[in-house]
C-alpha cells in the first residue's frame, strides 16, 4: 500500500539534504575554507633604516664572474628577531634580520652580514642589476623613503642591457618564496618593493594573481588581487601542493608596464601536513 506524505514533511526532509549539497558546492565545511588574499598593514616603521652597495661600484665591469657584493646598513640592526606581533603570526627566520639582495630579478638572497662580503654567485658575461633593501626577521621589507639600493655592473666586458633602468617605474618581487610548512603555510605574506613609482586608485597599481603550478599559464587564477596602497598582503586557504605567484605592475589602465622586473613569477610549494 503506498502512503503520500504531505507535503511540509517532504520539504523538512529535502532541506538538509539541499543545504549539505550548497556547502559542498560552494567549498564550505573546514576541510575546504577556500583561498583568499586580504591586504595588510605595513609593520611599525624603522626609522632611517636603509641598505647601500658599498662594492663594486655602478657601472664597472668586474673581471671574476663569481661575484660578492658588500652591503653596508644605516640605523638597522642585523641579525635581531623583529618584535612585532606579526613575528608569532606568519612565516619566520630564527637568524633575525637581514636584507634583501636581488640578482636580475631572481629570487632574492638574504644577507645576515651586511659589511662583509656577500657571495652572489657565479655571474654569465654582460650587464647585471641588483637591489637590496633592509628586511625584517619575517621578510616584509623596510618600506623607508631612499631604504633601497640600485647597483648596475658589468661581468667580463661591457655589453647588453641592465635588466633594470632606474629612471623607469618599477616593482620589485620579494615575497612569497621557497616552501611554506606548518604553522607557516596557515597564512602566506606577500610582498614588493617599489621604485620610482607610487601605487594609487586612479594610477599604478600591484596585481598579484596564483594559480596552481600544473595549471596553463592562462588559466583563471585561483586568487587575485590588486593593491593600490603599498602594504603586504595576505594569503590564506592553500592546501598542499605547488602553485605560481605572479606580480605585475599595471598603469591607470590595466596595462602591465614595460620593464624585466615589472612581471614576475615565482613557484612556491606548500605542505600543510594534511591526514
């Protein structure tokens, strides 16, 4: 015999089935929060602190391609842990602070001497540019009015083009690097450094957009966002795995700008240690 139920006891039934497929759906539960970049605030300022290219000078061609830079400081301290809360809160380096080097717009090499010599590594024929900047303990760089350096040079002989013109607007990719693990991959900084240029509603801007490593490089990215403030962000949601962050300096239109260091990619991997 076939019993109908009525109607409000068929509806109470389908509901929480309904609402079980939405949350699957749209990525909800804890297993699946979803990924998303938020910006931040600048950490508290130091005070004239700012990093210089003792040696070589600008424009020399230096004969060893296996260079080494010294970096000298002004009003920062190397080697320090950061006190700030945001040391407890993403990635850090238990060696303290630092600076920046950044050889032709690879990723960057952290100096915890600066006014020693700085091995670089072994440099191909030609023009070279650098920049160095001071770094906290957790890697967001000192953002200071003059805090950076430029250093352009030649290996061997004087020839071809220095990836970087000074006169020009540029960002500068520092951050995320490497392998993110643990309590570190929870919540992900990313950051830059301008030179020449300032960021603005109606001007330049900083896009950042991450797409997981397999993925086509113009495939939709998973998270995008676009800072019209110079500040770190913030990413959050990875799961384990291996994506490409991508930095890029556009103008008042949505162009990207001219220039080697003005479009960046970076892969990073994360492992967050998933049951």
């Amino acid at each position: 015999m076939n019993t109908i139920m009525p109607r409000t006891f068929r509806l109470a039934l389908l509901l929480p089935l309904a609402l079980a497929v939405f949350l699957v759906g749209c990525g909800g539960g804890e297993t699946d929060p979803g990924v998303t970049i938020t910006p931040g605030e600048r950490s508290p300022a130091i005070e004239g602190a700012a990093a210089s290219f003792a040696s070589p000078e600008d424009s020399v061609v230096v004969d060893d391609p296996n260079v080494s830079v010294v970096v000298n400081v002004e009003n920062f301290e190397a080697g320090v842990q950061t006190e700030t809360p945001r040391a407890e809160e993403i990635a850090n380096s238990g060696n303290g602070q630092h600076t920046h080097v950044i050889v032709d717009n690879e990723p960057y090499l952290a100096n915890y001497t600066p006014g020693e010599p700085f091995d670089i590594g072994t440099l191909e024929p030609g023009a070279h540019s650098l920049v160095t900047f001071p770094s906290r303990s957790y890697h967001e760089a000192v953002k200071n009015d003059g805090a950076h350096d430029i250093l352009n040079f030649y290996v061997g002989e004087e020839t071809g083009a220095f990836p970087l013109d000074p006169s020009q607007p540029t960002i500068i990719y520092s951050r995320p690097k490497g392998t993110y693990s643990g309590a570190g991959a929870e919540r992900i900084m990313l950051d830059f450094y301008l030179h020449n240029v300032t960021l603005s509603d109606d001007g330049y801007k900083a896009r950042y957009t991450v797409r997981p490593a397999d993925a086509a490089a113009d495939a939709e990215p998973i998270a995008s966002i676009t800072l019209t403030e110079w500040t770190p962000a913030f990413i959050t949601g990875l799961g384990s795995g291996n994506y490409i962050f991508r930095l890029e300096l556009v103008d008042a239109d949505g162009n990207v700008v001219p220039g080697t260091f003005n479009t960046t990619e970076r892969e990073i991997t994360v492992e967050r240690g998933e049951m």
